[in-house]
C-alpha cells in the first residue's frame, strides 16, 4: 500500500460527487476505502456514457480505490453490520442530512457508542445550526444561495450557474482537509470528534474570499464585489484565428507586453500607470488589451510572448486536454484496466510526494462487488451473510 494515508480506514455512506470526490481523493493519497451504498446504489452510476448498466462515466471518475458494500441500512441487519464496520474504522463521511442519520439511529452519539475515537464527517448542504438545515441541496441550489449565480448577472446580465459542479467540488477539498486535521489531532491527543462540512457556509466563503471587497470594513468602504473580477471585458482576448489568455497584471508585466506588442504609448497614459490605476481604469484596461491582441494569430503572439514573464496560455477546450502535451509529459493521464469496463482513462493524482506517493490501487467498484468479502472481515459467516442476501439487507455484484 502506498500514500500518506496508507493504514487509515474509511467509511463512505455517499452518493452524486461530494462526497465520493472527497473519498476518492483520500483513497489515492492511501485510506482504504468501503463505499456503503444503498440496494439502488449511487445515483450517479446512472449517468454520463455507459459499456455496462450501472457503470456511467460520472460514477467512474469519482470512485477508483474503493470497495463497495451494498447494506439496507432501513434493515436491523444492515444497521447492525455498518456499525460493526464503523467499529473498526478511522473515520465515516456522509451525506445526509441530520434528521435522516437520527432517523436510521446513525448519528454521531450512535456512533461513537461503537467507537469514541472515530472521526464522524457530516457533509450537506446547510450547517444544522441555522434555519436552512432542513433543506435539501444540489450543488445548483448552493450555486444560487451562495452568490455565484448572481456574478454571472452581474456580468452577463443574467443569472446562470457555473458549466461545473463547483460547489461539490470545492465542499469536498474541505472534507479532505477536515479530515486530515481531524486525523493530526486525533494522532497527537487520541481523541476523535465530529465534523461538519456544509456546503453553503464553504461556498460562500470561497466567493467572498476576494468579492466581499469594500464590505471588509465596517461601515463598507465600498460595494461587494472584486472589480477587475466583474468587468465583462474579462475573458480570453479574440485573435486573427482563435483566442489567446493574457493577462499584463503586475506593473513588470505591463511594461513587457506593451514593449513587446508595439504599444509604448501605453507606458504614458495615467490610466495604466500602476497595478492600482489599471483596476481603477478595468475596463479601458482589458478593451486596450483586446484592440493590441486582435491584431496577429494566436501563434504569433504565443512566438512574441514565449520567453515573457506575461501569462500567456492557449484557450483549450475539454478535448484539448487530453492530449496536451504538458499533461502527457507529466503522466497525468492514467489508464486502467477495469475488468469489466474495459481500458479507462483517469485523471492522475494531482500533488505529488517525495517519500509517499499515492496511486491508483482500485477500478470503481462494481455495485456491491465486495459486499461479502468485507462482511466476512467483519466476522460474518457465510450462512449469515446468505440470510443478509435473502432478506435484502445486502446484495453482491450482479454480473454484467
């Protein structure tokens, strides 16, 4: 086993991307994982291109280096085999919200009833201590709650939510954090605890973390909002054949481009005079920029720029990445060879560790694939675990 996490055991009762994100995460820097799903199974195994029932293309990014166990956990028997599992584990993360884990009597005072030591991961959509806590959420919903829909109608003029499940993604590299402080601690005190990872409390502080802006100070030196962020003019500038990201930020990088792209008479006008003055003049700023850029092809600015200290990057699209050819000299597309599913194609591990490198040790798990072989390392016997099938309680692999 490899990574810094190797020997740490992982409960996952989580569906859609959050959480299984956040658990794959910690499952390729080494945990071991066993995803409990429910006898539906995760929603997401239905959706995106699929070679098998069950296997889409959203389930498989988000669950390498798992095993899966199917438990009824409405079911005394299911109930009884998570917290035997719970028992033996380092941590659990979920995705329910509080009123259904005290429903099924899983809460954390369940709990740690089996187990005082274990760090218990509740992760939703609203923290439980305010009036939201009830309420469902996707990350859509968080989306608009928590202000990065209305950016988009600040700038656009409407409001849209982002083409990326942002609130998901960002709420799960807290898990992964939380979790491991929560481990730290525990490592050096012994003592477990509860944690809670609401999805609305993280994304705002994501937003706000450069647009609360003026409203820093008390009383508000100005409106929410980080200006340059706003302007409409900000986006990949448009070329002879294509478009180009460039960004003449800092003063040293203002001086370059416009020396470089045959515009001194920039370098005179107070309006560009300093980083300060720039974003006070945004949007003279960027449409600047835009008429200089609109002169020449992508390829010769990229020629003009390529030993500059401007950022200058190419406008790739989705299929781009996959052949770029810094990702492909990097190794950061991985193959896999999923026993049922073919070759697949995953992104690598996106930190690297000099003395304990995570990998890819699992495919996703098929729905239930190893439902009997953790029941037996958790003590059940055959015959109880063929009761479990009968009844419900659990379920295997089905063939594909």
């Amino acid at each position: 086993m490899s990574g810094p996490l190797a020997g740490v055991r992982i409960v996952e009762l989580t569906s859609v991307v959050l959480g299984p994100w956040a658990c794959q995460i910690l499952g390729d820097l080494g945990a071991e994982i066993v995803k409990v799903e429910s006898p539906q199974g995760d929603s997401n195994r239905q959706l995106g291109p699929a070679r098998n029932p069950g296997m889409a293309a959203l389930y498989l990014t988000c669950n390498r280096n798992k095993r899966s166990l199917v438990l009824d956990l409405k079911q005394p028997a299911g109930r009884q085999a998570l917290l035997r599992l719970a028992a033996e584990a380092d941590v659990m993360v979920h995705n329910f919200r509080p009123q259904a884990m005290s429903r099924l009597r899983l809460a954390y005072d369940d709990v740690i009833a089996v187990n005082p030591e274990i760090i218990y991961c509740a992760t939703y959509g609203y923290s439980a201590a305010g009036p939201y806590g009830d309420k469902a959420a996707y990350d859509d919903s968080i989306q608009a709650a928590a202000g990065v829909a209305a950016l988009q109608q600040m700038v656009e003029g409407e409001p849209r939510y982002l083409p990326t499940v942002v609130s998901d993604k960002t709420t799960a590299l807290a898990v992964v954090y939380a979790v491991m402080a929560a481990l730290f601690h525990r490592e050096r005190t012994g003592v477990g605890q509860s944690i809670e990872v609401p999805m609305f409390e993280n994304t705002v502080s994501f937003v706000m973390a450069e647009h609360l802006y003026g409203q820093v100070f008390e009383p508000a030196e100005g409106a929410a909002g980080y200006t340059r962020l706003m302007s409409a003019h900000r986006r990949p500038y448009k070329t002879v054949d294509g478009y180009i990201a460039v960004l003449p930020y800092m003063n040293s990088h203002w001086r370059e481009f416009c020396e470089l792209a045959g515009r001194p008479e920039l370098l005179a006008d107070e309006r560009f005079a300093n980083l300060a003055s720039r974003l006070h003049n945004i949007d003279a700023t960027y449409d600047e920029v835009a008429k200089t850029m609109a002169g020449k092809t992508t390829a010769e600015w990229l020629e003009i720029l390529a030993d500059s200290s401007v950022p200058t990057m190419v406008v790739n699209s989705l299929e781009d990445l996959i052949d770029d050819p810094h990702l492909q000299a990097t190794g950061f597309w991985q193959q896999l060879e999923h026993p049922t599913e073919g070759t697949l194609r995953m992104p690598g591990i996106p930190v690297s560790f000099s003395k304990t490198p995570g990998a890819i040790r699992r495919h996703p798990p098929r729905h239930g694939e190893h439902s009997a072989e953790v029941l037996r390392e958790l003590g059940f016997s055959d015959r109880e675990i063929a009761a479990m099938e009968e009844s419900g309680a659990t379920s295997g692999a089905d063939s594909p």
